[in-house]
C-alpha cells in the first residue's frame, strides 16, 4: 500500500512490515502498518468491537471514535508513532499501536528508547492468537525503530490480554498501580521468546495443513458435465474413496435444471451451497482461477487445491500470476496447495479424503507422502501400491506456492497417523528453517527425502526461491546432521520408507544374514560390507530348506545378542517331488513373520527371487491396518507402552547399541529381555508427541535385490545411531576464559567495515586478520613480506631460524608440488640460495609475493572453513589440506553454531580422518585441539555474522598443539535472518 502526501517523506510507508501469518486455527491473516487511507476501515472495525473489550482498551465507556480519535489512530510516523493492522479480506480484525514516551510517560522522540502500546481486537476473532502474533511483528519493528522496552497498562479483568504478554516469553516485570496491572517487556528476544514463537508457529502451521486434509465438505470448481476432464476426474475419485463429509459439483456453466451430477448436488456458484464449504478443489482455466478464488473468499472456503497451470511454470508473466493468486487467497485467510498440483489423500477413516488425480485411492498406512512434482507423485504412489504399503496422508504440491515441504514436516511432527514422512523435494524455500524442522521431526519419527534439481544450479520451472550456492554434497551433509535421511532416487525412497514404517529400528550395525541360497547370501554379505554394516557369515539354509526351517533359523537369529538385525534370503525352495516351489510365498510369509513375533523386537528385511506371492503375503498384514491403539498422556498425546516397540523407533535389549564403526562382543548368547526402563533416543520431551506406539507384528519388508535390502537397513542403522545421539545433545561450549573478546571483535568489526560499509564487503589484511582472531583465541602464526633476499634474512632474523620460504601468488599458494614453498630453512645461506632458486624457477618477487614464516611442528596438514551461504546460514567445514578435499572433495560440513559434539564428528566423518589417529603407524594428532579451534571459529560466525567467510589453510595438527599458517576473512554487512524475525508466510 503506498503512502499518501500527507505522511512524512522521511518516513516513507515501510512496506516490508507487511506479513502474512497463520494463526492458531489454520487461517490466515495480513499484518501491515495502518495508514490514513484506513479511516472508514478503522471506524467499521471499531462499531464491531463489544463493549466490554472497548472498556478494556480504553479504561472506561467508550462507544465510539471521535473523529480525532481516527485522525491520531491512522495517521503515524513509522517511527515514534506505529500502529498496525490485521486483515482479513481487506478488513481490521485487530489493531496495535506504540507511542515512543520518556522516562516520565510523556510523547517523546529518539534516543528515548521505550514505548506504550496497546491492543484491540474483535471479539469474533479473538482466541486465534491474533494479539499474540501482533505483538511478534510490533516488536520487531520497535527494535528497528531503537525501542528497547514496551509498558503497557491492562486492566485486571482483561485476563486474556495479560496472558498475551505472560506467554510471550520476554523478560518483564509486573506491578499493580492504581487499579491496573503494569507491565513493562525487554523487547531483546530470549530463548524463551524464541521457543515460544516457533511453538505457536509449529501448531499453526501443522493446523493449517490439517484443515486442508480433513475437510468436513469438498466442492470441485470445474466439474466437467460430460465425463473425463480434471473437475470431473477429482470428483469420481471422491466418491471412489468414500469421502465422508458432503461433496458439491460446481460450474457456472451448468444449466439451471441440473440439480445433480454423479449423485451429488450440482450448483453454479458456492453462493448457492447452503453450507459452508471447508475445501474447494479449482480445476479451471487459470484465466478463470481469479474468480473462482474470489467466490470461494467471500464464502468461507478455508483452503484450496488448485490444479489448474499455466502459472510460474510458463515464465515471468505466470510466475506474477501465482504470486497474485498467493496473494488473493491469502487475503481471504485461505492456504493452497499449488497451482499446478496433483492433488491431496488422506485416508484416514473418518475422512477418506482422494481429492487427487489418482485413479486409485492408496490403503491406509502409516506413512506420509508430499512430492513437489505430479509425475514423482504417480511413480511414488503407484510403487508402493506395488509393494504393499499403504498411506496415511499425500500431498502434491506442484508449483508449491504456498504450501511447502515445510508446512508437512509441521504437519506430520504432530500426526498421530504418521508414522513415517516421505518427501521428494525439487527446491528448499527456506533451508534453514527446513532443517530446524526437520531435526525435531527426525527425533520422533524417520524423515526420508529425495532432493530432485539437485546439479542443475537453478530452481524448476515454477519455483521462485532463493538459490543456494552451496553445493549438492554440503545440502546433503546439512540434512545428515539434522538426521534427515537422505537417498538418491525414489526406489530408494520406497525401499526405506517401508522397512522405517513396520520395523523397529535397529540397536546396531550388526547383521544376520540366513538364506537357502549361499550365492545370494554372499552377495547379501558383500553388500552389508560396502554399506558400513557388521555382517555376520551367512547361514546356508541348503536349498531343501523348508519354511519351518526358515521360521526357525529367523528365530534363532532374532534370539541372538550378537546381532542386531536380520536378513532373510529366498530362492525357490525343492519340494517333496524333487522340483522347484515357486508360487507357496504365502506359506514361508506366515513362517517368516510368525518367528518375527515371537522374537525380540529387531528389524527385519527380505530378499526374495521368484517367489510367487511372497512380497505381497508379506505386505498384506498391515497393507490396510487400521490405526494402532495409542494410549495417551494427561497431555492427551500418545504414550508408550511398556514391553512394545514401534516402528521407526529403537528396539531395546539387553545388549548396548553399537556405533556403525564400533564392533561389539556380546557377553551372551540367549535372547536378551526387553528393557523398558531404560530410555531410548526416541524418549519424547514433554511438548513433543510421543516418538513410540505399540505395534501387533506387522508386514516384513520385501525386496528383489540384495542391495535394495541391505541400502535400506544401512539407512535405519545410521538413522538409528542418531536418534540415539539426538537424545543427548552436545553442548556449544561457553568458553569462560579471557581468550574471547566478544565486544572488543564487535567494535573491531564496525572500525573495519567503516560508516557505510560496502554491501559486497572487503577481504582483510593479514594484521587485520591476525587481530580479529586473536581476540577470539586463534591465533595465527605471522608472515612477513620478502619483497628482495634482504628483506627475507632480516625477516628470518626477527622470526627466528628455522623457517619457511612460501610465495603468495594465487596461482602458487598452497602448491608445495610446484615449487613454491620451501620448508625446514636452517640459517641466512639455506635462505638466500633458496630465495635464489625459487625466483630462477618460478619468476620475479613482484610476481610471486613470497613471505617468510617461522616453521611450524611436524604434524597433518588441515583446512577449516566457514561461511554464510544466504539461503542455509553459516556452514563450518573441514578437511585435510591438498589433494584430499581439493581433489576428492573429502570435506564435512556442520551447520553453526556447532556443539562439542559436533566437532567431533566433523573431523571424525571425513574418508581421510584415519590419518588424525595413528593411521599405519603414525603419531595420532592432537585431535583436542582441532575440536577446540573449529567450536572458536563457530562461535566467532555465530557471535558476529559480519564475519561472511573464514579460511584457515593450512591448520597443521601436531601431535601436541595445532598452528594456523594461513588465514583470510572477508567481512560484510550481515545478511537477513528471517528465521529469527517474527513468524510470517514465505512470499515466493
């Protein structure tokens, strides 16, 4: 909304105030700031307000604003004076406005740094956390403006507004005074504040898909009246599937005597449904869209599915279409999904929901499915039709304008349905918040995804969002450490999908394999062996082996504490008659899954060849299982129950898990009992649902390939390691010492960057370089400049012998293989022949800048890094100097800040880190150190983002003591942070 002349044009409107937001109920709202064009607006939102909630904004009757009133209430600097709205259809549905005053209460201007505020909001729209998210944003724009502090006066009675500021999570301070409660609120944002924003963010969100899913009623926009087309298509597949609420056909285009179609009421417009209709499906010309979007607002539709394209995916002019469908829909309180979608399942029994383009409606299960693509989505949906499995929600995005990934993961962290979250995802929105909601959702149940787009440097047609620079391997390190298990394709998508959503997990890496088959065993072996697993020699079953014998040997190895999961393979057993069985899977089904119940709760696969109806006898136990009984908590969530394993969470015996690099010794060979007193990785906070529920023996995973198998258990054994870890999480050392300056490197930081600091930034200087980390207990080891031999003895004197001759042309730096670094340097005639040397070899001192270091320990050569990437936020690396990560692109990558625990896996997850501990003999490094430099450097991007990049190369790792040689850093003004603003949609 543009300013009018009457407002101060040093005050220009500030349009990045405005927001869109979901509220506590699913729906959504604008926040913008008010301006004078409001008026009538204000005045019409005022008559609509109770008496009593007037009494309580203005401590005394007040029926009406005068018209001074609406002239102060819409008229504002944007500085001193703010005051912002909530829409909804264009219309105030709540207000909230700030007064800068001084310390005696009276109007004032900077550098008074507190404010009076106040709210107001309709009494209809009140308990949708509206106040609460209007709050968030003024707050925020009270800080850009240098307010530090908020006062405000409530009235006792008005116990929902003094809970609005209890539960924000500030810092404040209460007192009672003449008759009113005074408040004042630290407007700083705490850990408190934050949890508390993205608690309510995370409930709102995960209502807003779920109003999507469950609708009470559905009308299909575009209902064709001959068969076929897309309206007509979605509206046979809701009845197909038994849609529980009330379905409606709509078209202008119907004649006036129709008055059914498909054995459902047919109308003309939603003006003539005499209901509310929860979910509208639009499936007409995108030219047509704007208006059937505008009828579904003026009547109450709370989402859409928008099948409809010709949108982004067209280019420029239909990527402003979609933003200006986003915008239309939203300004009614609705969310879509699309345009350009598949369509949505949910096959929960009390909703039966195929509002798709799927012909088949899939069973009911327990894992969720979202998909940015519509093809991806029939693949996905018919594979594991195939196998089996069954669903319990799917989602199809298409161009994803609104409804993201993100907003699934919200969704499916609280659905009880869901046992298990499948995604295939095109483009990241927002990877921070992605992977912030991916690691919560990972602690409680498998989040398994497939990153298509992944080398092509740009966005799909149709995704409009930032693009990472980063590249694929760091995205997947990224989602690795938030625990999300990331695979390649969509086969192994399904493959692990269905061992995490009917198996439990397992307690290590230690496998059984047993088999009639000892070629398929080997093979199976083998495999285990490249995936990183621990497999046990492979027992051959001969091929005479009968299903008892199967059952047996399964019951057996499930039995034995020195395994921790099991792999069944299966040829074509030899019958009585002497010839191949091949069509009886359904017997060695029931034998196979017969010894899985009977035994401890450890995972099993299947790896059958040519065994008619095996896989589908052991998919059908649970193919259509209806939900699970899940007792609750007091909190009303689902609890665990003693003795009972979930799938997708940790089986617990009696023999400790072991790491994927760790092999263990069991002490015994009974079957170990089932401890339920221990807590496991998948123990629940108290704000979190339950990551366990009780479970009848189910369906046993089946594949025709050892290596799908082994792929898919080696995935639940890395899965499972970190749900273990993620149940104690390492800690981001303070460092309470006198080795970090915080505030002198913020004052440092602003010297650097100067008054009006280049938006690109600037590298620094080597001294510059040295005093930044040094306040921050990295010290580098100085370099001096030898322009001429003179200049390098009179340096190496200063220095001290022995010492190191380097040239710092970036065409030579690091490369020793080129003759540019000349070490171990004894005295002034070791120095001059070799500066001699290297400027007949390589070129002139001009050309090659050398420089003169002290020498260093003997010890491994090692590169550190950390950067902000735009899109993901600060990514700290590492890797061993040279070949290793240069060449072979050995490196790992942790998101900052980075705890203990995560530097020590850093420098433990390379393929190189054998040679920090001792490989072939070697003196293991002191490894202490390194940790300690990577958490100080963490630390450093993390207190100061306008620290953009740091690379310490080389960091040589002594056997006592690391020595940082090289150093460079470039700072810039600080990207945004949007995830540590006040909650809103993404605009895309």
């Amino acid at each position: 909304m543009e300013p009018t002349p009457e407002q101060s044009p040093h005050h220009a409107y500030p349009d990045h105030w405005e927001a869109d937001v979901v509220l506590r109920d699913g729906g959504t709202a604008r926040i913008r700031p008010i301006t004078t064009d409001d008026a009538e607006r204000l005045v019409s939102f005022y008559e609509q307000v109770s008496d009593e909630s007037k009494y309580y904004r203005f401590f005394a009757p007040y029926p009406r604003l005068s018209d001074r009133d609406v002239h102060r209430f819409t008229h504002h600097d944007y500085v001193d004076r703010v005051g912002l709205a909530v829409t909804i259809g264009g219309e105030f549905i709540g207000t909230v406005r700030y007064d800068r005053i001084n310390e005696q209460g009276r109007p004032a201007s900077a550098p008074a740094d507190e404010a009076e505020v106040a709210f107001l909001v309709q009494d209809a729209h009140q308990g949708r956390g509206v106040a609460s998210a209007l709050l968030e944003h003024i707050a925020a724009v009270a800080r850009e403006r240098g307010i530090r502090r908020f006062a405000a006066e409530v009235l006792p009675a008005n116990t929902k507004m003094i809970k609005v500021f209890r539960d924000a999570g500030y810092t404040q301070q209460r007192s009672f005074e003449d008759g009113s409660v005074h408040l004042t609120l630290d407007l700083e944002p705490t850990e408190k504040s934050l949890a508390v924003q993205r608690g309510r963010e995370q409930r709102a969100e995960a209502r807003s898909v779920q109003r999507l899913l469950a609708p009470g009623s559905v009308a299909v926009i575009g209902t064709g009246r001959t068969p076929g087309g897309v309206g007509r298509t979605v509206l046979r597949n809701l009845l197909a599937a038994g849609f529980t609420g009330r379905t409606y056909a709509v078209n202008r285009a119907f004649d006036e005597g129709l008055t059914t179609l498909d054995g459902v009421p047919a109308h003309r417009s939603l003006g003539e449904i005499d209901e509310r209709v929860d979910l509208a499906v639009i499936a007409v010309p995108a030219h047509r869209v704007p208006e059937a979007v505008a009828d579904c607002g003026e009547h109450g539709v709370q989402g859409l599915v928008v099948l409809s394209a010709g949108y982004a995916e067209r280019g420029s002019a239909g990527r402003e279409l979609q933003r200006e469908l986003v915008r239309q829909a939203r300004s009614y309180g609705m969310r879509i999904i699309g345009p350009n979608a598949f369509g949505i399942i949910n096959t929960a029994e009390s909703v039966r929901l195929n509002a798709s383009l799927a012909p088949e409606s899939p069973a009911r299960g327990r894992i969720g499915l979202f998909t940015q693509s519509g093809a991806i989505g029939i693949a996905l949906l018919s594979g594991l039709h195939r196998r089996g499995a069954g669903l319990s929600s799917f989602i199809s995005a298409g161009n994803r304008a609104d409804v993201s990934g993100n907003d699934f993961l919200q969704y499916s962290f609280e659905d009880p349905d869901t046992d298990v979250a499948l995604l295939y995802l095109e483009s990241l929105g927002n990877p921070r918040k992605f992977t912030r909601l991916a690691r919560r959702t990972a602690a409680v149940k498998p989040v398994v995804v497939v990153k298509g787009a992944r080398h092509s440097g740009t966005n799909p047609p149709g995704h409009a969002v930032p693009v990472s620079r980063i590249p694929d391997a760091t995205v997947s390190a990224l989602m690795r450490q938030a625990g999300v298990i990331r695979v390649d394709t969509v086969t192994e998508m399904v493959d692990a999908g269905l061992l995490l959503a009917d198996q439990p997990l397992p307690a290590g890496p230690r496998v059984a394999i047993l088999g009639n088959s000892e070629s398929l065993g080997l093979l199976t072996y083998d495999a285990c062996l490249a995936e990183g697993l621990r497999p046990r020699p492979p027992i051959d079953l001969t091929t005479a082996a009968s299903p008892q014998d199967f059952r047996d040997a399964l019951a057996e190895a499930l039995a034995d504490g020195t395994c921790d999961a099991v792999i069944v393979t299966a040829i074509p057993w030899v019958g009585e008659n002497g010839n191949a069985e091949t069509g009886d899977g359904e017997v060695l089904a029931a034998a196979l899954r017969g010894a899985a119940a009977g035994g401890p709760a450890k995972p099993v696969a299947v790896v059958h060849v040519e065994i008619g109806g095996l896989a589908e006898a052991l998919a059908a136990a649970s193919s259509t299982a209806a939900p699970r009984t899940r007792p609750t908590t007091l909190a009303g969530r689902p609890a665990t129950t003693a003795g009972t394993t979930a799938p997708g969470a940790p089986a617990t015996t009696g023999t400790p898990p072991a790491s994927p690099t760790t092999d263990t010794t069991a002490t015994t060979s009974t079957a170990p009992t089932t401890d339920t007193t221990r807590p496991t990785a998948a123990t629940p906070t108290p704000d979190t649902p339950s990551a366990t529920t009780p479970t009848t023996p189910g369906r046993i995973p089946a594949y025709p390939a050892a290596e799908r198998a082994v792929r898919a258990m080696a995935e639940a054994v890395k899965y499972a390691q970190w749900r273990r870890q993620a149940a104690a999480p390492g800690k981001v050392p303070e460092f309470l010492d006198d080795t970090i300056d915080e505030p002198g490197t913020a004052a440092l930081i602003d010297t650097l960057l100067g008054p009006a600091p280049d938006p690109r930034g600037r590298p620094l200087a080597h001294d510059e370089v040295r005093e930044l980390l040094g306040r921050y207990g990295i010290p580098v080891r100085p370099t001096l400049p030898a322009p001429d031999a003179e200049a390098a003895v009179a340096a190496a004197a200063r220095l001290g012998y022995p010492v190191a001759l380097k040239t710092t042309a970036p065409h030579l730096r690091h490369r020793a293989d080129l003759g540019g670094v000349r070490l171990d340097l004894p005295d002034e005639e070791a120095l001059r022949r070799a500066y001699g040397e290297l400027t007949d070899l390589l070129g002139k001192p001009a050309e090659l800048l050398p420089v003169v270091q002290a020498m260093a320990p003997r010890g491994v050569d090692t590169v550190v890094r950390a950067s902000i990437d735009a899109a993901a936020g600060a990514i700290l690396s590492f890797g061993l100097a040279g070949a290793p990560s240069e060449l072979l692109g050995d490196t790992a990558h942790r998101l900052v800040p980075a705890t203990d625990r995560d530097a020590a896996e850093l420098i433990r997850s390379i393929k190189a880190a054998p040679v920090l501990f001792g490989w072939r003999g070697s003196a293991p490094v002191d490894t202490a150190a390194l940790e300690e430099l990577l958490l100080r450097l963490s630390r450093l991007v993390d207190d100061h983002p306008e620290v953009v990049s740091v690379a310490l190369e080389p960091v040589v790792v002594a056997p006592q003591g690391i020595t940082v040689l090289g150093a460079s850093v470039r700072l810039a003004p600080p990207p945004p942070r949007g995830d540590l603003g006040p909650r809103r949609l993404p605009n895309y």
